[in-house]
C-alpha cells in the first residue's frame, strides 16, 4: 500500500483524518527533527479523534446520510427540529441529492415513526390516474374501474405520506389537494362521503415553485401551505469535502455485493472524483463508482474517469414566445429546402401549409433572407416571379398574389 492512495480502512469513519494525516506528514521537511516529528504524530492522532468524533455526533440518529460538510449538518439540524411536530415540510433541491431521504428520517425522528410511510412520486402516474391515486375511487367510477381502490391518503392514515415531484401536479388536480393539506378532508373518485386524512405531508421538488407561480402552473395558495418548513438539500458540488467518504462508501457496498476486495484508490482518482461537478449529484457518483467495481480486476480502484468529461449539455433555450419559436421552426425548415418555398420539396409542404399561408406568415414574423423585415405597410400586396406561368392574381389568407413571366426566379 503506498502512501500516496487513498485507504479502505474498516472504519470508514476515518477516512478525512488519513487523508489529512496524509497531507500533513508529506509537508514535513525531510530533516525534520525528532521533537517535530513527535508532534506531527501527536496532531495526527488528536486529528483523526477529533473528525471521527465530529462525524459520530453529526449524523448520530442518522446513520444513512454519509459526509460531515457544513451543508449536510445544516440540513440534518432542519430535520431534528422538524421531525418532531406535524407541520408539512417542503424539500427543495436538485435532482439526485438524496430529498427521500431526507423526508423518511423526518418519518423516523417523528411521533408518526411506527406507522407507514408512503411515497407517490406525482410525475411517475399519467395524469388521468393520478387523483385515482392519491384519493381512491369508488367502483364504476370511470371505465374499468371494477372495484373499489383504496387511495394513498388513506393508506397512510396516522403516518406519514411523500410527495415527490410535487411541481407535477396538474392545476386542475390542486384544489383538491390543497383542501386535503387545509383541511384533511376529501372525497374518493365516484363518491360523495367525505373521508378524513390524519396525515403528516411531507412534499418535494426539483423545481423552483416560485417561478411556476409565477407563471400560473402552481397555485399560490397551495405553495403557501406547502411552504411551511423549507428545507433545501444541497448539491453535491457545494459538499466536496463529503465525496471521499461517498465513495468508500459506495465501494464497499459494491465490492462486496460483488465479492470483490478493493484495498485502496489512487491519490489522482480521489482528486478528480471530488474536482468533477456531478450534475447529476450522489446518484451519479452511486451508479459511476458502481460501475467502476464492475470494471476493477485488481485490489486497486481505477475507474473510468473518461467518462466524466462526457457530460451532456442541453441545448439552449432561444425561443421565449410563441411567434419566436414559430419564426425559428419557420426559417429551420426554409434553410432546409434552401429557401425553396413552393413545390413538392418545399418549406410549405414541408410545414404542411399551403404556400401562401405560408407566405402570409413569413410577412407577418418578419422573415426574409435577407434578415430585413419586409415592410407591412408598404407592400399590401407581395409580388412573386415564378417561371413559366402567366400573370395572374388570388387572394388566400389575406395576401394578394400576382405572378408574372417575366422572371426566372422567385424573390420574396
């Protein structure tokens, strides 16, 4: 074992004090004295007491979350004060950062912990099931509905239930909800007997419920009644300093399950693992160092760290309207039929329009090949030049046509 890998020890509560014993013995000059070196051990041992002790006081009672960042512990002393009372709690965070975990140690560290806890994730059920889902329905309710099913409001009774995703919700499915978290009242699908619900709502998102206000997608009046305890879950970027223990972690979980024994990782795997940015948060290094112990042969952990530079971008965003995304699909496929508007390979019959629909459009956006908009008040009729026919004139959408033969092009 060298000293400049990474050590699976045992305790993998260890694991930040040997890398900064690690760290502090390398810058200790190479004639150091014997007083020095008696003190650069005494420090590491103080060190790793002092990080193993920090780190069993930090998560005690929550043995499922790994790392000791300043992050993790602001989250995990949200939840000890939470835990304990009735009121909804909202999660909000990126996707992969752990927000059901979160919300089942809120189950544990509650009143409610010996009953059920029951998790929906909203985007998951299309959206004709969905109130079926959460409420019941009574038999012949809709079609196919042969007999009566029991909701998850109702499975949860006494407990707790999980509603990820909670930005899904159709807006026409919200004012029952919000009548359940105002009130804890409702009605299956089908039926008019009111049922109660003694439920604690816990609800999470990906999504900034705020904006979607805002935008008229969310209710207002349900954010606010779900808004009662935020807690955010941070992104993994933002807890560098808990990727080491990430990763032991997830290897020996792996290399066990695959009855592989890996003793160590390289300084510079270790390095790049906590440099990368995991958009994608612990369930992307989950499923990286995963698949880096299937690939291992040896004792040492060499994953493919290639792979991490192949990160998908999505595409940006530049239509903001309905007329700008109308423009843009408009001018993509003109470009396409190199500004070939007529014809049986042309934009129109490509967008499947009729071409002067089309024409009237591309007046109405502004779209020429010259990038100039053509001026709407002074060309009340456009003038195309096609080759070989005669001059004529209809009016098809609002836009006067006139063809002429004398010219072998179109011009728009």
């Amino acid at each position: 074992m060298t000293l400049g890998n990474t050590i699976l020890a045992e305790n993998q509560n260890t694991v930040e004090a040997r890398l900064a014993e690690r760290e502090y013995e390398a810058s200790i000059p190479a004639n150091a004295t014997a007083q020095s070196t008696s003190s650069a051990l005494f420090f590491t041992i103080v060190s790793r007491s002092l990080q193993a002790k920090q780190r069993e006081d930090v998560n005690e009672g929550f043995e499922d979350f790994v790392g000791t960042s300043r992050a993790l512990r602001e989250v995990l002393d949200l939840v000890r004060i939470v835990a304990p009372t009735t009121s909804t709690a909202l999660i909000e965070g990126e996707t992969g950062t752990g927000k059901e975990l979160v919300a089942r140690a809120i189950h544990e560290h509650s009143t409610r912990r010996d009953h059920r806890f029951v998790r929906l994730n909203c985007a998951a059920i299309p959206m004709g099931l969905l109130e079926s889902e959460l409420f019941g329905h009574e038999r012949g309710a809709f079609t196919g509905a042969v007999t009566r099913k029991v909701g998850r409001f109702e499975v949860a009774d006494r407990g707790t239930i999980f509603l990820d995703e909670i930005g899904d919700i159709p807006l026409e499915l919200q004012p029952k909800l919000l009548r359940v978290v105002q009130e804890g009242e409702f009605e299956r699908l089908g039926s008019t007997q009111t049922q109660k619900a003694n439920v604690r709502i816990v609800a999470a998102t990906n999504n900034d419920l705020a904006q979607l206000v805002a935008q008229n997608q969310f209710r207002r009046d349900l954010y606010y009644r779900l808004n009662v305890f935020p807690i955010v879950v941070p992104p993994l970027r933002e807890r560098r300093g808990d990727i080491p223990s990430l990763v032991m972690h997830f290897v020996s979980i792996y290399a066990e399950r695959m009855n592989k024994q890996i003793e160590s990782i390289p300084t510079e795997v270790m390095e790049a693992l906590v440099s990368h940015s995991w958009p994608g948060n612990i369930r992307e290094l989950q499923n990286f160092i995963e698949r880096s112990v299937i690939l291992a042969s040896g004792n040492v952990l060499r994953p493919p760290l290639g792979d991490l530079k192949r990160v998908p971008q999505a595409k940006p965003l530049t239509a903001i309207t309905l007329n700008d995304a109308e423009r843009d699909h408009i001018r993509q496929a003109l470009e396409h039929t190199r500004w070939v508007v007529g014809g049986p390979n042309g934009a129109a019959a490509r967008l499947g329009i009729k071409r002067s629909t089309l024409y009237f459009r591309m007046q109405k956006l502004g779209i020429s090949r010259s990038g100039k908009a053509p001026p709407l008040d002074h060309r009340p009729v456009d003038t195309f030049y096609l080759l070989g026919l005669g001059e004529t004139s209809h009016q098809d959408c609002g836009v006067a046509v006139r063809i002429e033969r004398s010219c072998s092009q179109m011009a728009i």
